[in-house]
C-alpha cells in the first residue's frame, strides 16, 4: 500500500504518516522502492477522448505528479477544471497515490483545497467503490466516508444497497446512512425511498437532506413528485402523516415547485402539486400562503376562489395563516386600494370576508389612512364578536407598525 494514513493536518480532517513513496529537495514524489521494479500496478491503454486527449494512462507515479502539479496552481477555477479532467482517469492502481498527493500539499505545503478535496473523495467513492469507502471510514477522516459512500451508491446503488443491508458494522451504517441514501438517490430514487422507510420513523427525520432536489436531478420534476405523493399516501395509510420527516420532504416538494412558479410562472401546475397535501399535518399553512400569493400576482380574484374551495365545506375550520393576508397584500401591491376595495364592497358574503376585510383595514390604517376609514370597513362584519375581535387586531397592529 502507497501510504498509511492519519488524521490531522487537512481542513477537512486528513494527515499523512508517511508511505510508500517520498519527497526530495523540491518536494517532488520519488519512488521508495523496497521490491522489484515492477511493483507498480500495470494500467491498460485507453481510448483518446479527443485531440487533447492523453494516448495511454499514466503511471501511478506520473500521476500523483500530475496531481501535484494542478493543486499548486493559483487559480480556483484552473484547478476544479483540470482536477476534473485528470479524476475521470482515476481507478484502483492511482488513487492512494492521488491521496498522498493531496496530503503532501497540506503538510509539506501548506496548502488546503477542500472543494477540490471532496471532488476526489467522491470520485475515489465511484471507481473504487467499498474499499474506498472502508478505507476512509477506517482512517477516521472526518465526512470522508460519508463522501465516498454517496459516490459509490450513485453508481452502484444495489451493490451499495446490499452492503449496508447486510455487511456494514451498525455504527458505521448509522453515520454513514445519510450519505448513502442521498447517493443512492442519484439513480435510483425508488431505491432510496425503500432505505429510508426501512428506518424505524422516529429516525428517518435524521436522513431527508435534501432528497427532492436530488430526485428532481435524477428523474426530472414530475417523476419525482410522484414518488414524493407515495411517500404522503402510504404515511397517511400507516398513520405517520404526524411524523418529522415528512413535514421536511413534503417541504421540500413545495419550496421547489413554489421557487419554480415564482421564477418561471406556471401557477396551476403549482396548484395541482401541492392541493393535494392541503388538510394534512406534515404540510406547513406557509407554503399554502406562499402559493396563494404567488397566484395572485397573476389572477387575485381566482386565488381568492381556490383558496376558499380548500377549505368550503368547514370555512371556519381553515388555519389563521392559510394566505388571505398574502393575497390582499399582493393584490393592494399589483392594482391598488380601489380595486381591492371595489371587490369587498360585492363579496361581503365571502366565508372568508372577515380575514380580508380585517387585512385590508389594517392596510389603510398603516399606509396613512384614517382611522375612520378602517373602522367602516370592520363595520360591515356582521357578527358583533368577530369586529370587536378585528378591531383589536388592527389597533394591536397599528401599534407595533406591522405591515
């Protein structure tokens, strides 16, 4: 073996204890050879990937040397590009040598590159896979393992899958099931919904991530909504609608599509990915009300009716924060008073009426109106109780200056 490792000099957690080759006066790799000549691997030819292409691979010592020479340069950008370019030759001959590169550069050097440091581990994780894994899980480097593993699951989920299943000692499994379930996600989203259901529910809130976002790479929007609304049907089914984790996935799926709509328009797909949630605990009023408003940008008068039809046949059933405040925000900020005013002086049948009227006097009265005026509006509440209760609100308002 090239080097035995330790733990220390590196930002993120490696040291070098010294190896199989050593430095001369410059800082250069030597080999220290104590075998044949032939104790390097022998690496196969390759097929060029273009005109720049190298025509054979290197040596494990020609390598490391290349390896060197990119981590010494200045420029962040040089070297992520040219790192990446030399990693897509890295394999099981070359890779702890590429190791002893980076941890000469820390401690001879003193040069730290973490990005560049975490490029190389996942990229040891995919070629190499469960050795590599194994071995920095054994050396202690801190997220190196985890690192690995996410690299080796995105190209090997079922034999990472299997590992974890039946081999991984259970500590280790415990630390590292994150990262598996996040790299088996890659490519197998299906795959890794099974691992992290296979979780006892008190613990799968430890392993979400950000799942969607990485299904969302891997099979595109609507596939892995789809997968996300399984998930919300079997916890229903199983009772756990209550339970952490899907209150932070089905977050997930909403910050997503909701920074989609806003960004790219498209609110009745919005619409038609998170209604079906609505009424269940692990979905938070806020993202209703973030939908709400976005919606009503574009037709506040239609958001007004979608929002109502959620919750139309228990009105007073629906939450305080459902987004009726957000959609006379938004829709005072899109047409003005007069056209928000003209709506509640027609709708004052709304099962909702009381929440907008009560928003949109707290408006007036904070943007510089009389308070005469706002009152008038909490006047046209029929129930005696409900004005006196929206009459504090707006004076408990006007009094902190909230807006």
């Amino acid at each position: 073996m090239w080097i035995v490792l330790g733990v220390g000099a590196f930002l993120l957690g490696y040291g070098w204890q010294g190896g199989g080759l050593k430095m001369d006066s410059k800082g250069n790799a030597t080999e220290n050879r104590s075998v044949s000549e032939n104790s390097f691997v022998e690496i196969p030819q390759v097929e060029s990937r273009g005109a720049n292409a190298v025509e054979a691979v290197q040596s494990p010592l020609s390598f490391r040397q290349s390896i060197s020479d990119v981590l010494r340069r200045s420029s962040g950008s040089d070297r992520m590009l040219d790192l990446s370019d030399l990693l897509r030759n890295l394999d099981r001959s070359n890779w702890l040598v590429t190791l002893d590169a980076f941890v000469e550069q820390t401690q001879v050097h003193g040069r730290r590159h973490p990005m560049e440091w975490s490029l190389f581990v996942q990229r040891a994780g995919e070629v190499v896979g469960k050795e590599a894994m194994l071995y920095f899980a054994e050396s202690g480097i801190p997220n190196a393992a985890r690192i690995s593993l996410e690299g080796w699951a995105s190209v090997d989920p079922e034999g990472a899958f299997e590992w974890l299943e039946q081999e991984a000692d259970p500590d280790l499994r415990e630390n590292i099931l994150g990262a598996a379930i996040r790299g088996v996600g890659q490519t197998k989203p299906d795959l890794a919904i099974s691992l992290l259901e296979s979780l006892d529910v008190a613990d799968r809130a430890k392993y979400t991530g950000q799942l969607f976002p990485i299904f969302v790479q891997s099979v595109g929007m609507d596939e892995a909504s789809a997968l996300f609304d399984d998930m919300a049907v079997r916890a229903v089914e199983n009772g756990e609608q209550d339970a952490p984790h899907m209150k932070a996935l089905i977050g997930q799926l909403a910050q997503r599509t909701l920074a989609n709509a806003y960004t790219q328009g498209g609110w009745d797909y919005a619409i038609e990915r998170i209604e079906k949630h609505v009424g269940h605990p692990y979905l938070e009023t806020r993202y209703v009300a973030s939908l709400a408003s976005g919606y009503a940008r574009e037709e506040p008068e239609k958001a007004i009716d979608w929002l109502g039809g959620l919750y139309e046949s228990d009105p007073d059933g629906a939450p305080q924060g459902l987004g009726y405040f957000s959609i006379v925000d938004t829709w005072i900020e899109k047409s003005g008073y007069e056209e928000v005013g003209e709506w509640m002086e027609t709708n004052t049948g709304h099962p909702h009426y009381d929440r907008m009227v009560n928003r949109y006097a707290q408006r007036i009265l904070l943007n510089g109106g009389g308070a005469d005026e706002a009152i008038s509006w909490v006047n046209r509440i029929e129930s005696p109780e409900k004005r006196r209760q929206i009459a504090q609100s707006i004076s408990s308002a006007f009094q902190n200056g909230e807006r």
